[in-house]
C-alpha cells in the first residue's frame, strides 16, 4: 500500500487500486467489500496519513531485513485541472502541440483519477478536433500520441455528460479519421506507422463499443476494406500489428456485425476469406482470438452471401471441422478426475480415517462442480459463441 486513502465507508484502501476499482465498475456495482456499502464512483477519497506514517516507520525499523522505504514523506498531489486546462490551450499553439501531447500522454498513463481530470476539462474533445486536422491535412507529426492519450481517456467520456453531444455529433468524421490512420502507408515509417495503427484499432474498438445505434448503421465501407487489409497485414511476413491490436480489430468487427448492412459490406471486403486465414496462419493458440474468429463468422454465415463466401475457400469447413472435433485438455483432466472419484469411492467410503457422511458431501459437490463446470466448458467450445 504506497498511498493510503479512506472511502466514504471508513476503509482504507491503496489509492491506485480503489481508483482502478471505481472506474471499471458501474455504478450499481461499487459496494464496499467490507461494510456492503455503495460507494459512488465520485466520492472523495480522504488520505490516510496515521496509516502513512506507520507504513513509513515500519519500513524504516526493518530496513535492515532488505525492506525498502516504499513511500515518499507526502503523497504526490493530485492533478490540478488549471493546469491540465493550460495543457489543452498550449495544444493549439503549434510551437507547443508536440511538447503537450508528450505531457498529456504521460499524465493519462500515471492512474485513474488523471484520466477522469482531463475528461472532465476536455481533454479528448482537444484531442479529437486535433486528430481531424491531422486527417484533413495528411499530417501524421503528432498522431500517435493524440491516438495513444485518445485510446487511454475515452472509456471515461462516458461518465461525462456534459457537451458530450459535441463528440457524437463528429463521431462520422472521427472513425474517418481513425480509417484514414490505419491505412497509412507502412514503407514510408513501417516503426512508426504500426504504433498508430495499433493505438488507432485501440481508440476504434473503444468508440465502436459506446457508439449509438445511428453511427453503427453510417458506417463506411472503407472502414471494413481497412481492417480487412489490417488482418491481412497481421499474418503476413512483415507483420506490423501487435496481438492486441487483431483482437481489437476483431471486436471492431464483432460489435458492427450484428447490423446486416454491415454484415453485407464486410463480406464484399473478403473478411470471411481473411478470418479463415487468420485462424489458419496466425496466433493458432491463442483461444480468444479464435472465439472472436468464430463469433464473427457465425453472424457473416447467417446469410447467403456469407456461407457462399465460407464454401467457396478451399480451407473453410475443413478449418470448422477441425474446430469443432478439437476436445479440451482440462475437459480431458476433469473427465479424468471424476473416473478417479466413480471407481475409489467403495473403498474410501470404508475407511475410518473419514466419516462417510463428509465423504459422501464432499465427493457429490465435487461431482456436482466438475459436471456443472464441464457442461459449461463443453457448450462453449462446441458453440464458439462470444459473449
């Protein structure tokens, strides 16, 4: 515990972590562990300097055991939103725009209560009109550090409502923007280019998952034709795109997918073809990506178009096929287990180390928990349904 703070229900937590805690978690949700309490995710938290100062002194009394000073003597203060406003007007001199974005960067990365600070002075409304004047000037000196402060802040614009309207109504020229940045060109600045695109893809999957009903249904075809090249780009030789950043991708694609104006335009861009790739060539272990893969394609095959577009490449049902026979190996070790427990259970039940009644408990919720975690294992690998 490096800085000690109080809730309003009288329990210290580490600042960092009940920050961390807050923000991730609706409102309905943030009871206190302890007291059962609500704890809205405004309230103040209140430092803890009698716990600071014993935390201190224990450190010092066993420094001599290797135990470091892990608190400085005063808490660093909280982000001062005058100074996060100074911070967005020198974003519009361009002799300090870079300098700012490299602040603005740095600060967003430190914790939670940062973020929330520059939401709340307007932080990401300057980043957008700046990443719009990036995409209509062709102007790439800057972007990756408005995409990267972007991407970290824009979960909590939400919890902001006011002048919210301003950044939905700029939505359209935004994912341009953001389509614009992922096809820039890589044999120019391969290093730098493949950091926007995976902050961008980032900044994209976070708009994408609190956009309205209305930007999901204007989208663009150039859109679906660029994240279509970006997976291709993913298992290529020279691949540019990080892990995450085709998970984001995916999620883009999932979330959109549902719409069956979408659904036509991702199949006119090849996305089958390339998710068969993709399953075929790249990240083979990783099982998120292949239930994201899954999770596309059964809303792609729900029409025509789709499972014309599955049939038609030479790998498709062999590649579902293969998904589809493919048995778990923690299915295999709790089947294993529950064999273990059916033929012993005669002879354990016998022995007077163990009162039969707690045998009999203990062995039936064990049966009832590897059945129930199976049944739930099973379906899902045989479903390949997303949540």
């Amino acid at each position: 515990m490096k800085d000690p703070v109080t809730t309003i229900t009288g329990i210290t937590y580490d600042r960092d972590s009940i920050e961390c805690w807050l923000s991730k978690n609706s409102n309905n949700r943030t009871i206190c562990p302890v007291t059962k309490v609500h704890v809205p995710r405004g309230s103040d938290l209140t430092p803890n300097h009698t716990l600071r100062r014993l935390i201190q002194a224990w450190c010092v009394t066993n420094g001599f055991n290797g135990v470091d000073l892990m608190l400085s003597s005063t808490p660093k203060p909280p982000l001062s939103k005058t100074y996060v406003l100074n911070l967005v007007l020198d974003l519009s001199v361009p002799r300090t725009e870079i300098k700012t974005l490299e602040r603005l960067e740095v600060l967003a990365k430190e914790n939670e209560r940062n973020k929330m600070c520059m939401v709340e002075v307007g932080v990401h409304k300057a980043l957008v009109k700046f990443l719009i004047q990036c995409y209509k000037k062709c102007d790439t000196n800057g972007l990756e550090k408005s995409l990267s402060t972007l991407s970290l802040i824009w979960g909590f614009s939400s919890s902001c409502h006011h002048d919210n309207n301003k950044v939905e109504n700029r939505e359209e020229i935004l994912i341009d923007s953001i389509t614009w940045a992922l096809g820039l060109d890589d044999h120019r600045d391969m290093q730098s280019h493949a950091a926007i695109k995976n902050h961008a893809v980032s900044l994209l999957r976070s708009i994408i998952q609190k956009a309205n009903s209305t930007t999901l249904e204007r989208l663009k075809p150039q859109l679906f034709d660029t994240i279509t090249g970006l997976l291709r780009q993913s298992y290529s030789t020279t691949t540019t795109i990080a892990q995450k950043g085709v998970n984001d991708a995916l999620h883009v694609m999932l979330d959109t997918s549902p719409s069956a104006r979408n659904r036509k335009m991702m199949i006119e861009s090849r996305a089958i073809f390339e998710l068969i790739e993709l399953e075929i060539n790249y990240f083979t272990s990783n099982k998120k990506t292949k239930e994201l893969v899954f999770g596309i394609l059964f809303n792609l095959c729900s029409c025509a178009d789709g499972r014309a577009q599955l049939l038609s490449h030479a790998c498709g049902i062999a590649m579902i096929t293969k998904r589809i026979l493919k048995v778990s190996p923690i299915v295999d070790e709790k089947d294993q287990a529950r064999e273990i427990l059916r033929c012993h259970f005669d002879v354990w039940k016998n022995s007077p180390c163990v009162e039969v009644a707690t045998l009999t408990r203990d062995i039936l919720d064990t049966f009832r928990a590897v059945f129930i975690w199976s049944v739930n294992e099973e379906f899902r690998d045989d479903s390949d349904v997303v949540e």
